[in-house]
C-alpha cells in the first residue's frame, strides 16, 4: 500500500507534477520539468502555507507575464464545479495556490480577479484570495459579496 503524504508534503513535488498534467494541455509553452523541479527543490523545510505561497509564485515565475493569459490558463485547469462543500478539501485542494497566485499577483486586475475569486470559490475556497481586494477595493467588493449572497 502507498504511504500517504500528510497535507504539508501534498504540496510538493506530486502537487507540481499534477498542476504541470492539468496546465500543459492549456499552455503547451509551460515548462513542466522546470516548474517542478522548481517546487520540488523550493519547498523543502517549508510549512504549508510557505509552500503554497511558493507554489504560486512558481506559477508566476513559469506562466505568460501578462495576468490576464496567465489566470486564463489557470482558470482553464480548474474542471468541473464542485457539487458540494465536501469535495473542496479532498478533491480540490490543489486549487490553493491558484488562490493564491490571484492573492499576490491580481489586486491590480479587479474585475479578472473577482471573476477568478467566483470561479475558484464553486470548488474550493477564495477566502484568502479576496482579502486584499477587500482591504483595496472595500465597496466594489461589498456590492460583489451582496450579489453573490443572492445567486445560487
């Protein structure tokens, strides 16, 4: 039997190699062995909100420069809506660092970002990912908030 990996080291190299499988049908100029190797070298010692952040800002490091092709991409991995609240942490945790990377990389692209905060909130959370627009952007947030309060 396979020994499982606890949450810290799921963010590592098998979580590179499974974001480079989902990104490389999407942006075949992705440098998977580069990215990986990346992340398996960068993570070690790290906690694992160090290795998500990290994660992210390989994501950035390896992807198109230009934010709006690169949440595409990232937006583009993401599959199918998640039925319900269970499935956030065991079928998509490894949408964290694309949280994340709209966290670091997106406050200067609010509508984009709020758009990727919605989508990646249908399968796992964008909590994290939307409080700096929340701290930037306080009233175009509360009136996104109270809209998505009253949809489905």
């Amino acid at each position: 039997m396979a020994e499982r990996l606890n949450i810290t080291e799921q963010f590592g190299k098998s979580l590179a190699l499974l974001l480079s499988e989902k990104i490389r049908p999407a942006y075949p100029g992705f440098d998977s062995s580069s990215f990986v190797q990346a992340v398996d070298e960068g993570v070690v010692g790290k906690t694992y909100t160090q290795r998500v952040v990290f994660i992210a800002e390989q994501l950035f490091e390896h992807l198109p420069e230009d934010y709006a092709e690169a949440i595409g991409i990232l937006l583009a991995i993401l599959g199918e809506e998640n039925p319900n609240e269970t499935g956030m942490f065991t079928h998509y945790w490894w949408i964290m660092p694309v949280g994340k990377f709209v966290e670091l990389f997106g406050l200067d692209d609010y509508e984009l970002s709020i758009k990727a905060i919605e989508e990646i909130t249908k399968r796992n959370t964008g909590e994290y990912a939307i409080r700096p627009f929340i701290r930037h952007y306080p009233d175009l947030c509360l009136k996104q908030m109270n809209n998505w309060a009253q949809s489905d």
